[in-house]
C-alpha cells in the first residue's frame, strides 16, 4: 500500500472535520468519528495533530483561506464602495456553494468561545488581518488605514451575521435578498468615507 504524505492526509483530516462537525455538530466531533469519515486510522489524526485544538485550528485556518479565494473574483476597476460590496456579495456566494463550510464555522467558534476564549480571540484576530490585507489589496489606496480597519471588520460581521440567519432559516433565496441589503448598507459606509 502507498503511503500517503502527512499534508494531504492533514487535509484528509480538515476536511473531515468539517463534515463532520456540519452533521454533528462539535460536542459530537470526536476523534474516532473524524477518523472514520476521513478512511484512516485513529492514530494518524494522533500522528498529524497532536491536540483537537490543533485540529480545530487547522479547520479554522482552511476557513480563513477558502472563502477568500472567492474574491478573486471581484472585478477591478470599480469604486471601493463597489468593490467592498461585491467582495461580500463573493463571500456569502462562497459560503452557500459550501454550506458544510458555513455550518461548520459557526459551530466551531461558538463552542470555541465556549471551551478556548484564547483560542476565541486568536482565531478572531487572524481572521480580522487576513480580511483587512485581502480588502487592503482591493481598496486599500481609496480608503486610509482606521477606514480600511473599520471597513473590513464590518465586512466580517456582516458575512458572520447572514450565515448565522441563514443556518437558521435555510432559505437560499432570502439570504440573496438580505446580502443586497447588507451590500447596499456595505457600500453606503464606504462610500462615506
């Protein structure tokens, strides 16, 4: 048998998590159950991550990076209040084309609010900086620093928000009409800077 590599079966592992933490929620992700959804064994996840924190955090950190990969399809050439409203219009689009994703990251920092405020913050703090460099890319020569910083935390309420409603009332085409509005509000804030 082929021995896989300890990135791609990390990988494995985050993936599997998120599955997993989407159908049983966090108090339910046990390692056993990630394990098995992942096809390895119980002690590769020991092997590649020593803690569930470390698990968790890998998890949290793939959820940094993936929605943000939709922004690359925000189009240049357009105002920053343009701009910062399509990049949330890209970010909810994300997250309804992976909802497990969507699911996963709510439930996951709840309970890390819960059981790890330090980790809470952490993961809070790493999410505010990737979400103020990507916007600092698409905007950030139109707006000035404490508005770039503003602008970008209120993107990330306003992506949290509409997830958490949408987990809630599972309704695809009201999360698009509450997205225009929140891109409208969005856009207004900019535009007023």
């Amino acid at each position: 048998m082929a021995r896989m590599g300890a990135e791609l079966r990390r990988q494995d592992f985050v993936e599997a998590t998120v599955r997993v933490i989407a159908e049983h929620g966090v108090a339910n992700a046990t390692t056993r159950r990630i394990a098995a959804a992942a096809n390895c064994p119980l002690a590769s996840l020991h092997y590649v991550f020593h803690t569930k924190d470390d698990l968790f955090y890998a998890v949290y950190e793939s959820l940094f990076n993936l929605p943000h990969q939709a922004l690359e399809q925000v189009p240049a050439g357009i105002t920053a209040a343009e701009t910062a409203a399509e990049m949330l219009r890209q970010l909810i689009k994300w997250f309804t084309l992976h909802p497990d994703e969507a699911k996963a990251q709510s439930e996951l920092f709840f309970w890390t609010m819960r059981n790890n405020p330090g980790m809470a913050t952490k993961i809070y703090s790493v999410a505010t900086e990737v979400t103020e460099r990507v916007m600092d890319r698409a905007i950030g020569a139109q707006l000035d620093k404490p508005s770039l910083k503003a602008t970008s935390r209120l993107l990330i309420h306003l992506v949290d928000g509409l997830i958490i409603a949408w987990s809630a009332h599972g309704d695809v085409g009201r999360l698009e009409t509450e997205t225009e509005t929140a891109c409208k509000a969005l856009a207004l804030f900019v535009a007023s800077h």
